[in-house]
C-alpha cells in the first residue's frame, strides 16, 4: 500500500533551510518497496533532486519480539 498523494508540492531546500540534507547515495536504490518507507526528498528551486531530507529506512520488522518472548507457564492437573 502506498501513500503517494498527487496534491503534495516537492520540498525545496530554499524552504526549509533549517533541515539537513542527507545525500541521495546514503540508501540503496534498488530496494524492495514494502519494506523501506518511502523518505522525503530534497529539490533544488529548478526540480533537481539535492538529496533527502528525511532518508528513507527499514521498517520496524522486529517489533513483535522487540522485549523477548515470555515461555509459556504449563499447568499440571493434579488428580
């Protein structure tokens, strides 16, 4: 699923000059889509790419066992 809106101007670097500027070479270009989120890049005023202002990165894959897995308690039935 993507969230790609059409409405949504590029960001420029004369804009937002208080964020950094990542360069375009700090992720690989060929990755798989579903598991990096999409970044935000960074436009020159002509519609040059500059870089990222928000690179992208892996997403939380590990989540689910982030704080370790609790065994289970077996219960014994005594007679």
């Amino acid at each position: 699923m993507t969230h790609k809106y059409g409405g949504r101007k590029p960001m420029t670097i004369a804009d937002n000059p208080d964020l950094p500027i990542h360069p375009l070479n700090c992720v690989p270009d060929n990755r798989p889509k579903g598991s990096w989120t999409n970044g935000v890049k960074a436009y020159h005023k002509d519609g040059s790419v500059a870089g990222w202002f928000h690179p992208p990165r892996t997403r939380n894959q590990g989540h689910k066992t982030r704080y370790g897995l609790t065994p289970r308690q077996m219960t014994l039935e005594e007679e």
